[in-house]
C-alpha cells in the first residue's frame, strides 16, 4: 500500500485534533501514514516565555526563516521534538493510532547540511549570518520508516536533521516532508496549513489556485506570497522526486485531509 | 546477545559524554545498549527560564518528586524528548551509534496510571494534590525496542509514559529503568548518577556499600538518603522483575559504564 506523507502546518490555528482524527481514521482503513509536523507558534511561544527575541531572515530572492541562533536553537529543539511532537503523538494514541514521534536527528532521518554563511536582506541590505543553525536537507532514512510502518506504527516527525558535525539543525517542515515523501516512493503529498491553499491575489480567497500543472511551476512560485514560497517550493522538490501530487489545502476545518484527497486545496501536479 | 540497560542521571555534574562513549564502545563491540535518561538538572534550568517555580513533592515515606502541574508538565516534556533526549541522540550519532530517541509516550512505550491525588508533606503536615501530572509505570513495550535493537539501532529513552487518558506523564527515569531492564530480560541494569554509589553514612563517600544481596534489600532502603531512595527502590523492582543485578555507580567519571561493569558502585544482586 502506497504512504501517504502529510505536513500539518505549525502556525496558529492549524487544527491537530482533526489533522489527527483523519490521520487515524485513514490508518485505520489501512493506508500508511507518516506525518511531519512544523513547529513555528510552539517555538515563538517558548521563546517568548524564555525571553528570547524572535527573529526572521529574508532571503535575497524572498524566502523567510527562522534566525536560529544557538540560543533558539535550544528552545526549538525543545518546542519541536518536545512539545508539538509529542502533543501530535498522545492526539493520536487516543485515537488508537500507534504513533511514534522521532525528529530527523533519529536514527539519521534526516541528514542536512549547515548552512554557515546566510545571505539575508535587513532594511534593504545584504548581511552575512554566521551563526544561524538551520540546514539544507539532503537525505531521508527511509529504511527507518518503513521499519516502523510494516510493524504498524505511525510514524510523526519533527523538523529537525543531523549536520556533518553531528548538530541539530532547524529544518523546513515543508522541505522535510517533501523529501520524506520522495524517499518514500509516495504518491501523495498532503500540506496542510492556516490558508485554503495557493492564492493568485493573497488574502484573497476566492483567488485559489485550484491546479497547476508542470508548465505552471514557474508562474505558481511568482505568484506565491509568504510563507507560501516555500510550499511551493516543496512541491516542487517532491515532484522532482518522484511524488505525482502535492496539495496545498486548509487545515483549519474539519476533516482536512480528506477534504484535500477529495479535491480541495491546490493539486500540484506531476507530468508522470 | 543479552540487552545492557543504562540509565544516565538527570543531574547537574552527569557526564553525559563519557557515558555516550561508553555506549557508542559497547555498541560497537556488539553489546545492545538501551540507554534511559533523567532530565531534572535541564528541566529546572528551563523552568527557570521561563519563569516556572520548581517544586518537590515529599511523600510520606520520605520519596521525593517534581510536582508536575500543567505548566510545569509542558516544560518537563521539552526538557526530556527535547532537549535531553536529542542532545544525547546527537552524540551518539557522533560517535558513530546510531540512536534512536523515544519517549514513553511513542508507540506506546511506556505505559503509566496518573496519581490523580497524591499525598505530600509539607511542614510537617500532610496535603492532598490533585493537579499533579506524574505516572506509576505500569508496562513497557519491549516490542517496538526489540524492533529497533534488531535493526541495529540504539534506543534512548526520555522519562514519559502514556496515561490512561492519552496524556503525557513524568515518570521516575530509575524506575523507567528498571521497568524497561525486566521488559527485555535483561542481565544487568546500570544506573549512572552524580553519586558513588549507595552510601553508608551520606555523603561521606568512603562509607560506600560494595554489594547489597537479597537479604540486605531492607537495610539497603533505609540507609538510602535523598535521591538514592528511588534508585534503591528501582534496583529491587529490576529484581523481581527477573534482572540477575543492578549497578549504581558514578558518572562523574572517565568509563562511567566499564568501570561499572568492572566492579565499581554498589552491586545489588539477585538470588538466582
């Protein structure tokens, strides 16, 4: 039976319950499920508790991410591989689904390279940051999860990777799961978050996206706004690795993955 | 190959790098380890950082706990599968081991009974506490462990358990220990902590016992001060679940485990 991989977004109101319930409900008809998670509103919240500032950096050509500094990086680890996986893997042990929570670091799921030297624009100019602990994925252990998998258990997984100094790493969820799911030989890759999926005039939600096909890929990542950037660029990262769909869909209503492989949300969609 | 189980100490003075060695060296030469970890020393520092009080719980019989309240519940969790567990996963995949991190919550691992009112001294004078978020450990899923032996992978466990309810418990990591040492037969339980060993006359380290045989087992609970109540407790719970012989011994030192293996500590043996 083919995996299906799902991301559940990690910003404010992503709804893990009902994430949760279809997860469950799907392992319980028989379809594998490994579900990767983000982290973003548990690691501010912890960070905010602690006292330490949070900071984004934007890319020269837009994209946006945490600035993880040794300091955050202690926090996130703990809200990543502590808090949400954890909260996501007791959610789904209620529901009856044998979840196991691991984070990229375990048994080398996810091996990332440190990005030592990021180039960031701050009020229109570029800096170096040479601190920041954020990789650049590079490979899943897939053996890992279909060892979990064929002995019945549902793997969640934090994003964080192992780099070459054997540090952790702040990873994209989005990327993670993308590479996830392309180790995997899935099918489908499901991205849920807090907007109805890519739209052609954010917030404009009448302006959804509702296909983009390969010829389409170019136009699609001009258009996303965001943190969508990189959603898009996840899909196109899992299509180049073999996946035949993404979706982009709503997480903030009720049966969201059912609703996505149902047809909601924006299919990105392979030429295989 | 019979499973060795180590536990390595939560507190402050624990040298989590000298055990990790030991580990990745047995590991290496063939022996499975399961390593389990306390996290007391990271989960006051966290709380302290985010401005959570840290308090002990005394019971009537002198055993001392961490009052787990919903707050102090969330930053324990952090502490344990996040930061402890990972920054212990990352050394040993730098040495070359490859862990795997769990908690007692994945894949059902660790199952515990909250103690929904917990008897406590306080002055003198007894309380009730009804808010507490501690576990009895009840079983261990040797299932999912044997899994990840069998497929040459090092499993290291953070101190959670699954209540009833799907919650996330903080569960004694000695008792863990021993729970998870009788779950997988094994010979011999190791448990690694800031102390020599049982001592005699507390703290004078010169009055360390060097065994401790099944008729000593009362003596040895009444002459455990602090902390080493626990241990001791988790020592004769290992026993009766069938392990031939418990070690506490000193991880402030070079071959914490070796040297434990070697002799050194306080051996409690069985009968068989």
């Amino acid at each position: 039976m083919n995996t299906l991989v799902v991301k559940a977004g990690g910003g404010a109101g992503v709804d893990l319950d009902a994430i949760c319930q279809d997860v469950a409900a799907l392992v319980g008809e028989g379809t594998p499920v490994v579900l990767v998670h983000g982290t973003s509103a548990a690691a501010d919240a912890l960070a905010a508790r602690a006292g330490v500032p949070v900071r984004q950096l934007t890319s020269p050509s837009g994209h946006v991410s945490r600035y993880t500094d040794p300091e955050t990086l202690q926090l996130y680890v703990a809200a990543a591989a502590g808090q949400v996986n954890k909260q996501l893997v007791a959610i789904l042990q209620g529901l009856g689904c044998n979840a196991v929570g691991l984070s990229g670091v375990d048994g080398r799921l996810l091996l990332a390279q440190r990005k030592t030297a990021v180039r960031a624009v701050e009020n229109g100019r570029q800096r170096i940051i040479r601190d920041d602990y954020t990789g650049k994925l590079e490979t899943a252990n897939a053996g890992l999860l279909a060892l979990l998998l064929g002995a019945g258990y549902t793997p969640v997984i934090a994003p964080l990777a192992l780099g070459a100094e054997s540090e952790c790493l702040n990873v994209d969820g989005d990327r993670a799961a993308a590479l996830v799911a392309s180790s995997l030989e899935a099918a489908t890759l499901v991205i849920l978050s807090n907007v109805a999926g890519l739209l052609a005039n954010f917030p404009d939600e009448s302006s959804l996206v509702r296909c983009v096909t390969p010829g389409g890929m170019d136009a699609a990542e001009q258009m996303a706004a965001g943190r969508m950037k990189k959603k898009v660029l996840a899909a196109r990262e899992a299509l180049a690795g073999g996946v035949h769909q993404v979706i982009l869909a709503d997480s903030r209503r009720f049966a969201p993955i059912r609703s996505a492989l149902a047809g909601e949300g924006t299919w990105i969609v392979s030429s295989q």
